[in-house]
C-alpha cells in the first residue's frame, strides 16, 4: 500500500492518521497523549524543565550533608580536645536548662561579644564555635564575583562598611550593639539584610580563641585554634577545568570536536552575523525586500564592537536605522509596528540582544581599564587567543585556576606580548572577576569555517551547506525505522525539554505504524503554534490570543447591540472587516451601509487581497471587505494589478494608499496591522514562493523534523524519486482545508480533534493542491454560480476538491471508532514526601478538643497569613495546644485582635503585634510568627517531624471473599524497599486500615494511565485510572477520549476490575494475570 502518513504534533499530543493513496481513503487514525517535557511550577503557573526541582533539591541534600558532617567534626574536635563532655554537649540547648538571669542562657549574640573581653565557661564558649560554624556567612571562590545577586551583594557591601565605620572589633560585636539588628540577628522570610563575609566571621572566631587563651581558658592553644579554622573553613572546591570539559557535548558537524563557549569571540559574532543575515529591509512606498549587504553588516559589527561599556551594550533597531542611513518609509522585518508611531520611534524601544557581544565587551572594559586600551587591541587582533582566553574562564571557576590556565595559555598560543603585558592582562581579568559559562551547539573549528560565509551575507543554513553540503547531519543508509535524536547525536540541536519528548513520542508513533503498515511513501506533519517556543514566547502567544478573544467578545456584543441576535459566522467575519476598515470598502471607499453585510444580502463579499489561487492564504490578514461589483471587477487580480492597472494609474493608487494607511492607523487594535497593509500594497506577487510560504512550515523546529525524517528514516517506492518525501503544512493552510469539507474542530469536547487534524494534513498532497489551487483560480475568474474545472487527470469537478467524495463522512466514522491512546507513567522516582516538615509532637499524642481528637501536626506561619479565625464559641480551633496552656497571655491577645478586625486575620495582624509580660503588658518582642495545627492521618516521618507524602505510586488491588480492597503504595515506601499491607477503610486513619494476610489474592496493582474497566450491578465505567481518595477508598477515572473525569467509584462490594493495555496506536489487549512487583523489582527498574 501506497500511503502518507499524517500527524498533528503537540507540546502534549500526536493525532496520526493513515491515508491510502491508492484508493484515496483513510485506513486508520488515532491519538497518543503523553505529559509534557515540563512541569508547572508554583510561582505564577510557570513552567519549568522535568530535571529542574531534582536538581535544586540534589544540591539542597548534598549542602546538607556536607554541613552535617562539617558540624560533626567539630563537635567530635570539641569533645576530644575536653572542652565539654558528650553530654554536655548534648543537653547544651535544651530549653530546660534556660537562665532566669537577665542574661539569657541562648543570648549566643552576647556571649560572642562578651568573648572579646571576658572569660567565658567552656560550655558558654562551645556554644559561641558552634554557633559561629553553623552560621559561618558568605563566601564566593572568586575576589569579584559578578555571579551573586545584586541583593546579596548589597547586603554584604553595606554590612561591611558598617564594620570598618564604626570600629567594630568583630561582626559578633556589631550585631549586638548596633541598633540595626536590634529586632533580627539572621535574615528572615526569604530577606538579604544580615548578609555577612565568611572570611569577616572566620577572622571573629580566631579573635575570642586567641583573647579566651589570653584570659587564662588552658584548654585553648595554637594547635586547637588552627584545627578549628581549618574546620571552619572547609568547602567542597569547584569541580576542575577537565571535569566539566568531559560534560560539553560535541560539535554537530565537527563531531569529533566539543562545542565551544558561548563567550567566545567567534561564537558571539557567528550569533551576531546569523540575526544580521535574517534582517530583511522592507520598503512601504516600493514594497521592495532586501537583505544587509556583506558591506552593511560588516559596518553594523564594527559598530558594536567599537564601543566601551562596562556591561554588554544595547543595541536597538534606531541604532541600525542610523547606521545603514534608511529612509524613513524603510522598515524591519523583526518589528511588530504599530500605526500612528513613527518607525524610529518603535525601534528605539526594541533591543536587539545577538548584537550585544557581551563577553567580548567585559573582557574589553576590564583590559582597558586595568592594562590600557593599546594591550586590548592587540589582544583583540589575535581571535585564537582571544577564543582560548573565553575558554579558560569559561571551565575554570577560581582564581587559583584561572591564573594557571590563563599562563598556560599564553605559553601555548603564539601572540606578540611580553611577560608584563601577559600578567598585566591575567591581573586584570581576575580584578573584574571576569567569569563565563554556556556552551553553544558548534565547535570553535566549525566556527572558523562558517563565519567567512556568513560574513558574505549567507544565512545560516546556507553557510551549513557550502562548507559541509548540508544543514543537519545526514546518514547516509536511511533506516526501516526511525532512530531515536540521541543515537544519532542530533539531540545537540535541541535543548527545549518539551520538543525533545514530543519528538521522541512522534517516533514512536511512526515505528509502531511502520510495523504495522510498512514503510510510509510520504509524511505530512502539522507542527503546533507553540511547540519549539520557551515559556516565555508560549505566555506572549497565549496573551495575543487572549486579547484577540477579548476583542472578538466585543465585536459580537456590538453586533447583538445593533442588530439585535448574535452573529453567523460570516456575518462576524464581515463585521470584523467592516469595523477594521471603517465602515468603508477597501478598494472603492465607499461607505458600506451595516445592512450590506447581513447573511443572505449580497452586496458586500469577503476577498482575498492576494487571490488564494497565487497565495495559498486563507488568514485574516489576506481578508478584506468590498463591495459585491468591486470584488467581480478585481477578480484574480492584486489590489495594485486592479486599481493602479499595474503602475498605469498612478492617481487612483497613490488614492488608495492613503486610504489603506488611514485605515491601518484607524484599525489596527482590530487586526488591520502592517502585515495586511504590505498585501494590500504589494506590487509583485512571486506565485511559487507565496503557496511555498503558505502552504509549508518554515520554523527551525519545522525543519529540524523534516532533515530528521528525510535523511535517517527509508521511504516506501524508493524508484518513484519522489523529492517531497516529508512536508511540513502550516495550521492555517489545514484549516483553511479542513473548514472546507465541514470538519468543525472543538477542542474543550474531548482529544479526538487530533485524529481528525491528522486525516485532513495527511489527505494535503501534492494533487489536491493542485486541484484547490485551480478551484480558486475559477470561483475568483467566474462570475457563474457553479464552479468547474478539470485536473490533471482529465477528471471534472464541480466542488472544493476532496480526495473522494464521501471522504469528510469517512474521517468522521474513522475518529469516532479510535480509542485514544495515552502514555502510562509507571516511573517511581520522584519526591518521597513534600518539603514542609512539620512538628509531630500532637501526631502521636492528639489533644482531644483539637481536631476531634485525631492526629495533627503543627507547622509555623506568619502571623498575617496565618489563616486562623475564631469560632462560633470564640476559640481559635486551628491555633497549637501550646498557646492557650503555656502562653494564655498572647493566645488572648490574639482572640481580642480577631474580634476587634471582624474576625480576619489579615487585618488584624496587618500592623506588628508584640508579645504581653506577664503583667499584661506589651513587651519588646514583636509575634511574628505562630504555630497553626493540620490534620495528619499519615506522612512521612522526618527526624523529629513529619511531611506530607509524596506520589502515589499506584495502587495495589486485592480481593478477599468477593470484595475489593486497595493497598495505596506512596514513594516513601519505595525508599523502604517494604511492600505495604494495610488496604484502605474508608473514614478511619491508617492505623485502623484492615492488614492484608494470606487470605487475601492479588489481582493487579493500577498506576496512573492505565486502562481499567469496573463493571458494577448498576453501570460499567471503561477508562483511564488517574487516582484514589485515600479518605473514602474510592477511585477516579478519566475517559479515553478525556471527555469527562468520573470521580467517586467505589470498587469494594459487587464489582468486577479488569485490567488492560493500550499500545501506541490505541490497540488494547486485556491484562490476563499479574504478580505483585515487590521493590527489589522496581529498584532494578528504576537503575
């Protein structure tokens, strides 16, 4: 069979369908679903790579248990040495043994200060070493580190001059005395006050050592001194220069060699040079497009690099403007203009960041300033030194490295600089604490041989092939099945988290047809608007969508307003037009009465501005409204080919573009931007390149995937020579089909629309394209209401041509019988509990007229955001035990506030709140925070605390005298390696839960996604488990089609739980036995 295979690829979905060329049906469509290469995050809903909470909360583990064992250390160092006991030391901050003395026993910030002159006990001075390792401050392995945040570096640049200022012997002395941090000693709620050097810290602790020897305490001496600083100082160094090497991928086309650092010379100008080759000068009086000459770019980069900033320049599109001398009716092709703004005056306001150079530009300003401007411009002359310097301080992260390298560096590379000159401009570098990171995709060696060509006006891709003969690598032997991007080393391409797992989905997809149905004879895809974007760009396009939305709810409420009913579809349309254009025909300028564009009348039409015959374009921005004999006289002509007959009427076109730009300024919030504008004034028309633009998607992730399929994947008739083997559709050319066979397309119903996307991309091919276009071509010649004409075949048609004529009935019976497919997710890693940790302290002692005498924990919140309110006996039920029987004071200020503020915390607590003597009065210090309950029937215990779970993993199903009972695995039994056995009763807490024993029988363990079917008495539910209510027992499931979420299932009495699979295709095949995975098992799976 000869057939093309279509797909509809998503951030979160593929639609595939199978379209027979030979007899010109659909075989078969489906749907894979599968979770996105990301996760959402809890900060403004933003999205964030899979790998990125693992990799914070691994470095969070590894700080803490380097600490853990620092600290321990120095314990161990305290204990040998005889200052204190083992239990000493242990009972050394229980609150029992707190003073009642004016002097409080954990006033360590005292007896830091009190050290410098007084004797202190040795109990009082092991609390001050520990204190001070615990919280020994800042410290950075570069003299000027420009990495640290802008916040920290202020905080510790002030907090050092307030050292130095006011003669403050050690920092313990001036956090004590000055009034600064009277209220907080330590940085709280996520502030950067009390941001301190570790060196200024570790000096303090070598002051009260060496001022405690001198007051007479026999047990300090040198030897114990220089250990503890030692200790104290100890830091895990930065990983070496050859380490993170060995981590930089290789070059894609020199694959034998690394790629090279992002702040090379040669890697910000090939950035530079591939934007400048991209920019296209458009002009709005000629309608000419040109590219940058060799010469403007050249000048355009001399330009940049001429300038002296300390941080990167900003390079905006005036500055271009400037440079290349345009005119003021010239504009960029990279700017979204908007009408009634002077061009240069958008331009300002638009920063083009690939011309920044900024690496180039910190090394320049740290030379100049440091060793002169004349050792910088011989530096800068030397590009292979300038290349290897970028990376060096690209791998090596302290000075100590840096400085090595850097010699090495001048030792191995030939430049014409002395001995002083050498140090003169390695000094500088580490004065400015010039450091760099980020690699790009190429080597330095492929650099050097691409950039002659870019600098002779080539783009990238074109550049890619006259120095290799190709854009993306190509294998030579094309594959019967697709490969994965990581065997083939392309994953160097990608770094998009979300396009790499879509990609690997889609092949799977293709390999599971190919063994179905052999090898495709062509592959359409459809790629959507927002696969291959970042966050940020799919946030700018979701905004634009929201705000076209909004504007079309207007519209049609106008519409209703005026007409009195909501509008038809073309009627909306028309409305839109008319609005955009001012009430007024584009091409006569005459007023359109609103009448006129009422369904039925036929006085106004809707025309293509470029006939959809020469463009392919369906989109709003080729949409104009006219009046019915103004758009039969345009016929299949351009508006300049009609009005200025081609440059014979000036006076009528000059007319014309003034009214065009008029209603551009007047319309553009509706949509009459400058892209309708250019169609609008367009004088020549390339017919080729505007279907090819069109029609085909020319995005980087669009050829990325088409260089994928066609070099690395064997095609069907291989004798055919069939050149367009993989073709790339955009949205807009399907939609435009789609709509024409009445294939309405609903995403909120269910999933099923992707199949459907799929039948219509995979039906586009070349000869129905041919046949649309000749379509076109007649409706705009004919005036008759019957539109004929013959294709290639001598076939006559009399309709919007379809592959055959019951084909839309087709893909709508072919959708309906699909059964979706989604990816399952049996991966047990992840987080084994949450991160708050919460006190247990009520967890195993409940306090019965608390949580109706059932478990909770107790956590600390801000007092403000706290929550708590007063019930209807005038008790605050969620406020910990502790307060109203140790602290009754301020549990009844706190209730007085309450009742004061209506019973709402956030006013209550707005202004700050200090807590009562016992007298009743207000003392100094301020409540900021208290300690609220939760229920906690179950979690995770964590040294002496408690977390909520993690993931469920899935839930194991067992049967006992005909009923159901389900045994909820969490990660933290994973973590165990224990299986648990305690199965669910609904309403009671785990320790009540009913314990499975021999006299149970497994039936089959239920991870997320898969297929489950449960046939009660009553009804049958047929779906895709998604999770179980641990409270009630019950389970939810979600439809194939994702239609409707069905929670609530209960599964324990009278009911019968099949289990099935479903392959990639939607072929589902019944789960006949299964043996319980026991975690032995799954840690094989998971290594």
């Amino acid at each position: 069979m000869r057939y093309v295979l279509g797909l509809d690829l998503g951030i979160a979905s593929i639609g595939w369908a199978i379209y027979n060329m030979d007899n010109s049906n659909i075989e078969k469509c489906g749907v894979r679903l599968f979770e996105p290469g990301e996760v959402k995050g809890a900060r403004n809903n933003a999205s964030a790579s899979l790998s990125a909470s693992r990799r914070l909360a691994r470095g969070m583990r590894r700080r803490i248990r380097r600490r853990a064992y620092r600290m321990q250390k120095i314990k161990e160092h305290l204990i040998n040495s005889g200052l204190v006991s083992k239990d000493e030391l242990a009972n050394m901050f229980n609150s029992t043994s707190k003073t009642k003395s004016g002097t409080s026993h954990y006033d360590v910030y005292e007896l830091r200060y009190l050290a410098l002159d007084s004797f202190l006990s040795n109990q009082q001075l092991a609390r001050v070493l520990i204190h001070l390792a615990k919280h020994r401050g800042f410290k950075s392995n570069r003299k000027k580190d420009k990495s640290v945040d802008g916040t920290v570096n202020k905080s510790l640049v002030e907090n050092r001059k307030l050292l130095e200022e006011n003669g403050y012997r050690t920092v313990g002395e001036m956090l004590h005395k000055n009034q600064t941090f009277a209220a907080n000693k330590r940085n709280r709620f996520g502030e950067y006050r009390v941001m301190l050097q570790r060196s200024d810290i570790g000096e303090e602790a070598k002051i009260i050592l060496e001022a405690q020897y001198q007051l007479g305490n026999q047990l300090i001496n040198q030897q114990f001194i220089e250990k503890y600083i030692t200790m104290f100082n100890w830091q895990r160094d930065f990983a070496k220069a050859e380490d993170i090497q060995k981590m930089v991928g290789k070059c894609q086309f020199e694959t034998e060699e690394a790629r090279a650092p992002k702040a090379c010379f040669s890697s910000e100008k090939f950035i530079a040079l591939s934007k400048l080759n991209n920019l296209i000068v458009s002009n709005q009086i000629t309608q000419e497009k040109r590219k940058l000459t060799p010469a403007e770019i050249q000048k355009i980069i001399a330009f940049i690099l001429a300038k002296k900033v300390k941080f990167s320049p900003k390079i905006y599109f005036s500055n271009l403007r400037t440079i290349l001398s345009l005119e003021k009716d010239e504009y960029f092709n990279f700017i979204q203009y908007k009408p009634n703004i002077k061009f240069n005056e958008q331009e300002q306001k638009e920063q083009i960041k690939e011309l920044s150079f900024p690496a180039t530009h910190e090394l320049k300003w740290g030379i100049c300033e440091h060793a002169g401007e004349v050792t910088w411009l011989n530096l800068f002359s030397n590009t292979t030194l300038l290349d290897t310097i970028a990376v060096e301080l690209t791998y090596n992260k302290t000075d100590e490295a840096i400085q090595t390298a850097l010699e090495k560096c001048f030792a191995k590379q030939k430049n014409n600089f002395d001995t002083d000159s050498q140090q003169a401009i390695i000094s500088a570098i580490l004065k400015d604490g010039v450091s760099f990171d980020k690699n790009i995709s190429l080597s330095l060696k492929a650099l050097h041989k691409i950039i002659p060509h870019l600098e002779n006006g080539q783009r990238y891709d074109e550049a890619c092939k006259s120095v290799w003969g190709h854009h993306s690598q190509r294998n030579q032997q094309p594959n019967p099945k697709l490969p994965s991007i990581q065997a083939l080393g392309l994953d160097n391409e990608l770094t998009n988290p979300v396009v790499i797992r879509a990609i690997s989905q889609v092949r799977k997809v293709i390999n599971a047809v190919i063994d179905n149905y052999g090898s495709p004879y062509q592959i359409n895809i459809e790629l959507a608007r927002d696969i291959g974007k970042s966050v940020d760009q799919r946030n700018e396009i979701s905004k634009r969508q929201k705000n076209n939305q909004a504007n079309n709810e207007r519209l049609i409420a106008e519409f209703e307003e005026d007409f009195g009913r909501k509008p038809m579809k073309d009627e909306f349309t028309k409305f839109k037009l008319w609005k955009q254009q001012g009430n007024k025909c584009i091409y006569s300028g005459e007023y359109i009465n609103p009448e006129n564009i009422l369904h039925g009348t036929h006085a106004t039409e809707i025309d293509h501005i470029i006939p959809h015959s020469r463009s392919f374009d369906d989109s709003m921005g080729n949409k104009v409204l006219c009046l019915t004999q103004e758009n039969q006289r345009k016929g299949n002509q351009t508006p300049y080919e009609y009005i200025g007959q081609s440059g014979h009427n000036e006076q009528a076109w000059h007319k014309f573009e003034e009214r065009c730009k008029l209603m551009n300024k007047t319309g553009y919030q509706l949509g009459f931007d400058f892209s309708k504008l250019d169609r609008l004034l367009l004088k020549k028309v390339d017919k080729e390149g505007f279907i090819e633009r069109n029609l085909n998607d020319t995005r980087y992730i669009a050829r990325f995937c088409k260089n994928y399929l066609e070099n690395h994947l064997q095609f069907s008739y291989p004798e055919d020579n069939n050149k367009l083997r993989v073709r790339v559709l955009t949205g807009q050319a399907t939609a435009f089909i789609r709509s024409h066979w009445g294939l309405s397309k609903s995403r909120e119903e269910n999933d099923l629309h992707h199949a459907q996307d799929a039948c219509v991309i995979a039906a586009v091919t070349t000869k129905l394209v041919q046949n649309v276009t000749k379509y076109m071509h007649e409706k705009e010649f004919s005036a008759a209401p019957q539109i004929r004409f013959v294709d290639e075949d001598g076939v006559i048609h009399d309709r919007f041509p379809m592959p055959n004529i019951n084909f839309r009935q087709q893909i709508i019976e072919r959708v309906n019988k699909i059964f979706v497919s989604r990816m399952p997710k049996h991966k047990i890693s992840g987080q084994v509990h949450l991160d708050t940790i919460r006190s247990r302290k009520y967890v195993d002692n409940p306090v019965g007229e608390y949580n109706n005498g059932k478990p909770f924990s107790t956590i600390s919140k801000q007092l403000a955001d706290s929550g708590i309110k007063l019930d209807k006996d005038g008790e605050i039920p969620t406020l910990c035990p502790a307060y109203k029987q140790h602290n009754p004071n301020i549990y009844r200020l706190l209730k007085g506030q309450l009742e004061k503020h209506g019973n709402d915390a956030k006013k209550a607590f707005a202004e700050p709140l200090y807590a009562p003597r016992k007298d009743g009065t207000p003392s100094e210090a301020q409540i900021k925070t208290i300690k609220i309950i939760q229920p906690q029937n179950t979690g995770v215990k964590v040294n002496q605390g408690i977390a909520d779970n993690g993931g469920m993993v899935r839930i194991d199903i067992f049967n006992k005298e005909g009923k159901n009972y389900i045994v909820p695995v969490y990660l933290s039994e994973v973590i165990k390696a224990e299986l648990p056995n305690r199965a669910i009763i609904a309403n009671k807490g785990e320790a009540d839960w009913e314990m499975i024993d021999s006299n149970f029988k497994f039936i089959f363990s239920l991870y997320p996604n898969d297929l489950v079917k449960i046939t009660t008495k009553k009804e049958t539910f047929f779906g895709y488990y998604t999770g179980t209510d641990r409270a009630t027992g019950a389970i939810t499931i979600l439809l194939h089609d994702g239609s409707k979420e069905i929670r609530g299932i209960g599964i324990k009495i009278n009911t019968l739980l099949e289990k099935f699979q479903v392959d990639v295709l939607g072929n589902i095949t019944k789960v006949e036995k299964e043996k319980r995975l026991d975690f032995s098992q799954l840690q094989s799976q998971k290594r």
